[in-house]
C-alpha cells in the first residue's frame, strides 16, 4: 500500500496541487503566528512586550488557525472527490474500503508533511515581518529579537497533519461507501444529487452560530461602554459569523439558485440554462468556491468597517490611542491582511481545480453543440452565482459583527460614515473581480489546450 501511495504521488502529481498549496500556506501562516511564542519565551523579553507578543499569537493565530483548519478540510476534501473514478476502479479489482481509505490517508500524510516542510522557510519571513510591524509601532521592545524555534514549527506541523487528515478520512468514506457503478457515474457527472448538509457540517455550524451570539451577546453587555476593549469582543463575532455562513454555504447557494435561476435563464438564453443546472448538480463543489468568498467578504469588510468606527470615535472623544489601542488596531489590519490574502489563495486554489477537473464536460458539452463561447458564458454565469452567494454572505457576517459594535461604542447600530460604506463596496469589487477571473480564466485555459473529442474522452 505504502509503494501504491508514492507512485499515485509521483506519477500524478497535477491532481496533488491544490492540496498542497491548502496545507502549505496554512502551515506557513500558523508557523508565522507560532514565532511569535517562541519570541516571547526568550530570555530577557519585557512583561508588557511578551504580553503583546502573546496576545497576538493567541487571539489572531488562533482565529486564523480555525480558518486553516476550514480550508485545508475544504481543499482536501475536493481532491478526493476528484478521484472517484479513481477509487471505484480500485474498488472493481478487489480493493477493500479499508485498503482505499488507507491509500487516501497515507497520500495525504506524504502531501502533508512535504507542504509543512517547505512552509517552514516562507513562515520564517513572514514571523520577521509580523515581528517588525510590531516594533515599528512600538509595541515591542527595541531590544527584543525575533525567534523561530520549536513552537512554531510544531503548531505547523501538528495543524497541516491533523487538517489534511482530517479532510481525507471525511472524503474518503463517502468514497468507500459508494459503489463502484455509482462512484464511475459520480465521477463522470452523471451521479445524482448529493445531500446540501451533513451531520458534521450542521454540528458545526451549530457551535459556530454559538461562539457568533456569544461574541455578540458579550459586546452588548460585559464590554458596552467599555471603550476600545469592545472590539476585543467584536473581531471574534465577524470571524465566527463569518465562519457560520461558510459552512452554510451549500444551503445559501442553492437558494440564491432558486431565487435566480429565472433570470439567468431570461437574460442568459442557453448558457443561463446551464449555468443553472451545473449549479443546482454541483452545489456541493462549488459551495466550496462560496465559502472563502464569505469569509474574504465577512472579516475584510467587518474588520476594516469597525476600525474605521473605533478610529472615527476616538477623534470624536479628543483621545490619542494609547498603547492597548494601537495593538488592537495592529492586530485588526494583520487579521484583515492575513486573512484576506490566505482567502484570495484559497478561493483561487478551489475554482482552478474545479474548474480544471472540469475538462471532461466541457468537451461533452462542445460535442452537444455549445460553442467556446457559449462554455466561457456558462462557467461566468456560475461565477456570478458563487460569488453573490459569498457576497451575500459576507455581508451578513459583517453586519453581524459591525451593528453590535456600533452600538457599543458610537451609540448608532447604522454607522452615518459614508467611508465604512466604501470600503464594504471595495470589498465586494475585489471579491467578485477574483471569483470572475479565476473561474473564466481557469476555463478558458481548458477548454482552448484540447479539442471537444479529446476533452469529452478524457479520464
């Protein structure tokens, strides 16, 4: 089994891409945060800088290391749904469930620990500069020196593999539990309609929409008029709101399908229709594309939205930000940069594989007659789906984590700045200009390497 899973690695490893690029930046951007403890524990660090230090690692690394988690699960996940036709094949020659789940595990733990492994030099960087924008804004000591010891490199190592196999056990034992008929029929496009939600998926959205009213109950209460320590209650509530409509993301997109699918069908003539329907068929892969657009959308808009509210109502009170202050809003645009390029990645990495894996029914579709254009329509059309779906979403989020907040702070549940309004809009831009790109581009590419007889027969 073990020489099986290397040669899979080795003789395919386009179909590794994705998966690897999930567990490399993940481990990367929780090795960062990790150098931060392994700063802190020096000898010779001041209380209030290793405070500092502590506190950023704690509040923003685990936040973004929840997200990592999400991510890597999503990413995985898809790559082994991919491979469906893979494992029935498997499955018709005599190998056991058993022997296939082990196959899946063994390829992700290879794949893991080689992205963990080479994140290790990038998150060295990153550590520095997250290190260094502390101390230019004097929040650290200037006597104090980065380090990146075992503590970063352990919570890499120890997330990319507990993700990555976490995502594959999830995925494989959908493939073990099919057929090999149904998973050959799943794996050509063919296969019915899979459930929206599973019971994982709805106890987790559970303990999310949870840490989400719990968040927002204690801004409102403990923390109202308790100046800028509101936004330690109120960053927590736009991430786990945010993380609550990713995972309700098959569920949302099938109802912005319903809601829609009349006017794209209008307005969309025949790639209406199909963008339509591959999204109805789809929806539990291309929910994962929604689900990076709603948290980039959700904790870019949120986060930016309240800082300027905290900035506007410190003006307004005659106050300077003094040093707890500043650290806040250092970790509110470390949080937004982080998290936000981390997303960017992530909603890339998703819509290039799907949309890559694709190959086959673009041909199948060229060969019904639909034209290149018509294709290049279609897969916009979904676009424009997902990325309204997410943008919906986010939205939400935000105002989850924006209304409380404002409440508490400035007295007004609605901000009246007309630059909290631009920059929710400047969000959605950029949202749905990635979406759009990523998945066109990624289309285009496929369907111009190929003719339709060669892509309608490939495996």
């Amino acid at each position: 089994m073990f020489q099986l899973t290397t040669r899979s690695l080795v003789k395919r490893p386009g179909r590794f891409v994705a998966g690897f690029l999930a567990v490399f930046f993940g481990a990367a951007m929780v090795m960062a945060f990790g150098s931060l403890l392994d700063t802190a524990g020096e000898p010779g660090v001041p209380d209030q800088s290793k405070e500092t230090l502590e506190t950023m690692a704690f509040v923003v690394g685990g936040w973004g290391l929840a997200l990592v988690v999400f991510a890597v699960v999503s990413t995985m996940s898809l790559t082994v749904r991919q491979r469906s036709r893979e494992m029935a094949l498997l499955k018709s020659i005599g190998a056991t469930p058993t022997q296939v789940r082990r196959l899946v595990v063994g390829e992700t733990v290879v794949l893991a620990a080689l992205a963990a492994v080479a994140a290790i030099v990038p998150a060295m960087g990153l550590g520095q500069l997250l290190f260094e924008a502390l101390k230019e804004t004097g929040q650290v000591d200037e006597g104090v020196s980065h380090a990146f010891g075992p503590v970063a490199i352990t919570m890499g190592m120890a997330n990319a593999m507990v993700a990555a196999v976490i995502g594959a056990l999830i995925t494989a034992r959908r493939a073990t539990a099919m057929r090999a008929v149904e998973a050959m029929a799943d794996a050509s496009g063919a296969g019915g309609e899979e459930p929206l939600m599973g019971r994982t998926r709805w106890v987790l959205t559970l303990l999310a929409l949870l840490a989400t009213a719990g968040s927002g109950t204690a801004v409102l209460t403990v923390l109202d008029g308790e100046g800028p320590d509101v936004m330690t209650g109120a960053g927590p509530a736009v991430v786990a709101a945010s993380v609550t409509m990713a995972l309700l993301a098959p569920v949302l997109l099938r109802g912005v399908t319903v809601a829609l699918g009349w006017a794209l069908r209008l307005l969309g003539g025949v790639p209406g229709e199909l963008a339509a329907r591959n999204v109805r068929q789809r929806t539990g892969e291309l929910a994962r594309a929604v689900a990076p657009v709603a948290l980039f959308t959700g904790t870019a808009a949120g986060t930016l939205s309240m800082q300027r509210v905290e900035n506007l109502q410190l003006r307004a009170e005659g106050l300077v930000a003094d040093e707890s202050s500043q650290t806040m809003e250092t970790m509110n645009y470390v949080v937004v940069g982080i998290i936000v390029a981390f997303c960017c990645i992530m909603l890339v990495n998703t819509l290039v594989s799907a949309t890559s894996f694709r190959r086959r029914e673009f041909g199948q579709q060229r060969l019904a007659g639909a034209t290149p254009r018509q294709v290049f329509w279609t897969v916009a059309l979904e676009a424009l789906l997902v990325a309204a779906t997410g943008i919906v979403a986010g939205l939400v989020a935000a105002g989850v984590g924006l209304m409380p907040f404002g409440q508490a702070r400035a007295d007004a549940w609605v901000p009246d700045d007309g630059w909290v309004w631009v920059i929710q809009g400047a969000v959605v831009v950029v949202a749905f200009l990635v979406t759009l790109v990523a998945s066109v581009g990624t289309a285009r590419r496929v369907v111009r390497r190929s003719s339709a007889v060669e892509a309608a027969l490939a495996a």
